[in-house]
C-alpha cells in the first residue's frame, strides 16, 4: 500500500567489489580532501588496509577507538581532528568505528566539539550556515550493521551508560567502500550474528510505520541475498562470492532501515546490549523470531511477501497464502538453529547469560528506545515483559 | 488568483492559532496531570530538576514552554533563545539548575515541521507515532527524554481527547481514564492557585 508521505535519502555512493579498496585516494581528491583523519580498528591496521588503500600522504592515524564510543572519547577525538586541521574523514571498521567516525565528522563539519549538541531527530543545527563540507568515506569490515548507508549514530553516555541514538542526514558518507578482503578474517560466529542483524533490519524495514515502495525494494533484495548467502558464507568464510553478497546485502538493508526505521526487536536488543553486555547482532538474532511471532498478526502479509524472498519462489508457491507468514518465522527459527551450531550465537537468555533478574532493567530501557515507536504493532510494558520471558 | 492565495494564508494563519491554542490547553493537561496521575507523576519523576520541554511549530519564537520543578510543572513565558542563555550558564540560576546536569540533558525540544504537521497532530488526526513515521517530528535532546514526553503528552490525550477520538489514534494499550471531568475542572482551576498549594488543592 502506497504511504500517504514519505521521505527517502540515500546520496551515498557504494563502490563495491574487487580491489575498491585502492580507489579511495582517488574518491578522497575528487571530493577536495588534503590531510584525511583515519579512524581504524587495531586488528584492520595490523592487517595492512591501509597499505592496500595507499597514497594517504600524511593523514592523521587513530586507532584508539572503544567498543561504544562514548561522548568523551568522540570529543577528544573531534578536538584532535580539529587541532589537526584534518579536512577528510576515512573510517574502517566496524559498527562502532563507524559511529564514531559519523560523529566525529558531524562535529568538525561545525567546528564544534561537544557531541551532546548533537542529540536529536533531523534537527537543524542553527550553525548550519557554516557546515563545512567534509569529505568521508566509510569501509565496513563486518556485514551487518549497514551503518555506511544509514543517518543514525549511537554514542554512549559515560555518566549513565545510556546508549543514544542520534538521528542526522549529516552522518551519511560520501562514499562507501564494500572490498571483500575487508571480511576474509571475520571469525564465522561474527559472520553468523552480523549476518542476523542485517536480516532484521531488512525485516523490520519492510514492515515499519516509515516503508515506503523504496525502502522496501532495498529491504526485499537484502532479504534475498541474505537467504541465499548467510549460511553459505558461515559455511565456507573463504569464498568472496557469498561474502560480497552479504556485504552488499547489509548495505542495502542499511539503506532501507535508514528510511524506514527498525522496530521494537531493535529497541530490545539495544536493551540488551546497555543492561547485560550482549553483542548487538546476537541480541537482534535471539529476538528477531520471538517479536516476529508476536506481531505476526499485524504485518501477516508483509512477513508472506518476504517468504517468497527468502525461501525462493519454488518454496513460497507450495505454501498456502494464509500460512505464509508463520513459515517465513520458522525459516528464519531453522537459519537461527542451525547457525547455533555451527558456531554458537545464543538462541535464548540462558545461553546469553541474561537471568530473569535483568528482564525489568531491560524492559524500562526498551520503552524508552525510539526504535519501539515505529513499531507496526504498538508495544505496551506488558507486551515487551511477556516477549522478554518467552526468550528465558 | 490574488483571492486565492489570500484564502491559504487566511486558513494558514487560522491553523497556527488553533494550534496554539490547543497547545496551551495540552501544556494546561501537562500541568495538571503532573500532579494527578500517577503515570505521568512516574514520567516526570524520572527528570532531571528543573527540566525544560518545548513544544511547537518549526521556526515560531512562541512556543509552549513547561519546566519541571519540585512542586509540578510550571508554564515558561520567555524566548527560546534565552531560555538556552540562561540553561547555558548555570551559575546565574544555580540554585534552581543542577550543575552536575549539561545544559543538553535538561531540555528538549519537540518541533513539528510545519503548520499542517502540528495541524494533522493536534487535530487527531494521525497519532504521534504516525507522525514521526511520517517525519513530522523534530526533536533537539535526547530520543530516550522524547519518548518519556510523547508518553505523557498521550496521557494527557486521553483526557482530553473524545472517547472515540483517543480510541483511534492513541496506542490501544492505553487505558482510557474514567471520570475525565474532573480533569477538566482542575484545567480551568490549576492557573487560579499558587504553586505552594496547588498539590492540596488538587
């Protein structure tokens, strides 16, 4: 059904595939950069990413980067770019670089320095008159957070331990870069879970309140890309096909969550993650059949539509229409199991190491998330709690 | 033609002070329920002192300021701008402001886009998560703030609203009140008491 209104916005250019490493210093002069600020993880430095990119010149080289970053470390890092006078932003890494790295641009952009300035929804900055642009190319090296194609950021607050979400155009790349050697040491268990929160992003992006006919082309090819390719790229880390369609189909779905926002499975596994420590795709993984199965009479059709994406057609026409939505939730339950044990990643609590003790922490953190807002089906306190103990 | 574009800014102009109207009984709603219902109680308790909401249209210079103190929630008839001066500075108001809070986690924003974003909300017509879906909403602070706020303000629907109206676009979860009159007496009561004996009061 068409939206009433919507919005879509994806100026991100994807430069994906072989050797798309070596093009960045060429995308980095045509955007204007001189002296570009490096955010990377140690492990991606070791393994000499940055010699394959090449032609840097003197850029400034930060590898000092937490798991969350927090407001504290964002700050000393933007004072740092800007004491520098870096007019480049280039990050490799994970979720978290990546979020830093959104963060950190937005701020020299300003010429400002306190990330809590920041905080909000599209909020124009009143200082908007003097963004300077600031080129940034962002390389993910794990296929599931699709943070290169979305506006939203988290940073943790270091007096609360609250994780904010920060939602601003400003945080898009101009540019991001899919190499499959990126990926070629991702341990499979990483694989598995960022494989999941990709899934759950295409699956809660179809069916948001903000979809729209484009966030959902995005999403149903992520999904079908996923379906085809996550256990394959689990089973065999060493074919570039399977990890390039993953990366891909995790950008994809990045950009249509972007648009259409994720739903209450990422409001609880944001939960998670800020009371009991658990990695944010395990967390997503473990809940994406549990909340599937609880709105499944709301989005019915939709999780039938996506059936067809993710079984292939062959399956989806043998499946009576009423009985669709339920096989796709049993699907994605085999996927989940079977990942399990193959490398590990939780399938409930107990595995996670979450006690029924945390569950009221986690319930009064995920209403208060912002994702749970665009949820399909609205989530009351009693909802989440029954969710939350049919994970136990 | 010229008739024409004097009737769009006749009825633009006329929404603007509907919205500001129904806005001002919203933040009267606030006031109220603040000290009466229990869930909104429980929201605002969770606050930081002294704690500014701002609510209305993109781009106007009035729009419906409440701060949060000990003894409820007090209407604010002063500029954005200085208002952000003034939280900006704690030790000018020290001892209303907590220090140890930065100025962002003490105040937040929520804008609607436009004269018909705040129309379509403040009519009932979509629901705030409708509206956010449709990116209506702005909002400057934090998100997790927001959604305590859009929590209270739908409360405070749910007096005010018809019954059939808060069934449609409030989130079904939501228990409509009974005897919502006696909400409505206090509305029209709550500016005429002094804030020390507002709370015996009511």
């Amino acid at each position: 059904m068409m939206p009433e209104y919507f919005e879509f916005y994806n100026p991100v250019k994807i430069m994906c595939g072989e050797a798309a490493l070596e093009n960045i210093p060429y995308e980095l002069t045509r955007l204007g950069a001189h002296k570009i600020f490096v955010l990377i993880s140690r492990t991606m430095l070791n393994d000499g990413i940055l010699e394959r990119i090449g032609g840097l010149g003197k850029a400034l080289i930060e590898t000092d980067i937490p798991k969350d970053s927090s407001f504290a470390v964002v700050k000393k890092l933007a004072q740092k770019a800007l004491a520098a006078e870096c007019d480049g932003v280039l990050a490799v890494g994970g979720g978290s670089v990546l979020d830093t790295a959104k963060v950190v641009r937005a701020l020299i952009s300003q010429r400002k320095t306190n990330p809590r300035e920041l905080l909000g929804n599209e909020w124009v900055q009143k200082s908007s008159r003097i963004i300077e642009r600031i080129p940034f190319i962002m390389v993910p090296t794990t296929s599931g957070t699709g943070s290169e194609c979305t506006s939203v950021a988290v940073v943790q607050d270091e007096q609360t331990h609250i994780k904010h979400e920060i939602i601003s155009d400003q945080f898009l790349p101009d540019a991001a870069v899919l190499d499959p050697r990126c990926t070629e040491k991702l341990p499979p268990r990483l694989t598995a879970s960022c494989g999941m929160d990709a899934l759950c992003h295409a699956i809660e992006a179809y069916t948001g309140l903000q979809k729209n006919p484009l966030s959902d082309a995005y999403a149903v090819s992520a999904v079908k890309l996923i379906g085809k390719n996550l256990i394959a790229a689990v089973r065999e880390p060493q074919s570039e096909e399977y990890r390039m369609s993953m990366a891909c189909a995790s950008t994809m779905a990045g950009a249509s969550f972007s648009n259409s926002m994720v739903g209450l499975c990422h409001a609880i596994a944001h939960a998670m993650g800020a009371v009991c420590g658990v990695p944010h795709g395990e967390a997503v993984g473990m809940m994406l059949p549990k909340v599937m199965r609880w709105q499944l009479d709301a989005v019915k059709e939709e999780y039938g539509e996506l059936l067809c994406a993710f079984c292939g057609v062959e399956y989806y026409a043998e499946i009576p229409y009423r009985q669709r939505g339920e096989k796709l939730i049993e699907a994605i339950e085999d996927t989940l199991n079977h990942l399990h044990q193959k490398c590990g990643i939780p399938v409930s609590f107990k595995d996670a190491g979450i006690g029924r003790k945390d569950l009221r922490q986690i319930l009064a953190v995920t209403i208060n998330d912002g994702a749970s807002l665009t949820n399909p089906k609205p989530a009351g306190r009693e909802d989440i709690w029954n969710i939350l103990q049919s994970a136990l | 033609m010229e008739e024409h574009r004097e009737k769009i800014l006749q009825s633009r102009t006329l929404k603007r002070k509907v919205v500001k109207l129904i806005l001002s009984v919203l933040g009267q709603g606030i006031r109220v329920c603040r000290n009466f219902d229990e869930e909104v109680r429980a929201e605002f308790d969770l606050l930081p002192e002294n704690f500014v909401l701002i609510i209305g249209i993109w781009g106007s210079r009035h729009p419906l300021i409440l701060q949060s103190r000990k003894d409820g929630v007090h209407r604010i008839h002063e500029s954005v701008s200085s208002l952000v001066k003034k939280l900006s500075v704690p030790q000018v108001i020290s001892r209303r402001v907590s220090l140890e809070q930065p100025q962002e986690t003490r105040m937040l924003e929520i804008r609607c886009k436009s004269v018909e974003a705040a129309w379509r909300m403040v009519t009932a017509k979509v629901s705030s998560s409708q509206a956010y879906a449709r990116h209506d909403l702005l909002i400057k602070g934090e998100i997790t703030k927001a959604m305590q706020m859009l929590r209270c303000i739908e409360r405070v629907e749910s007096y005010l609203f018809p019954k059939s109206i808060a069934k449609r676009v409030l989130p079904p979860q939501l228990k409509i009140p009974q005897k919502r009159w006696r909400m409505w007496i206090r509305m029209l009561h709550v500016g005429k008491i002094k804030p020390q004996r507002r709370k015996r009061a009511l």
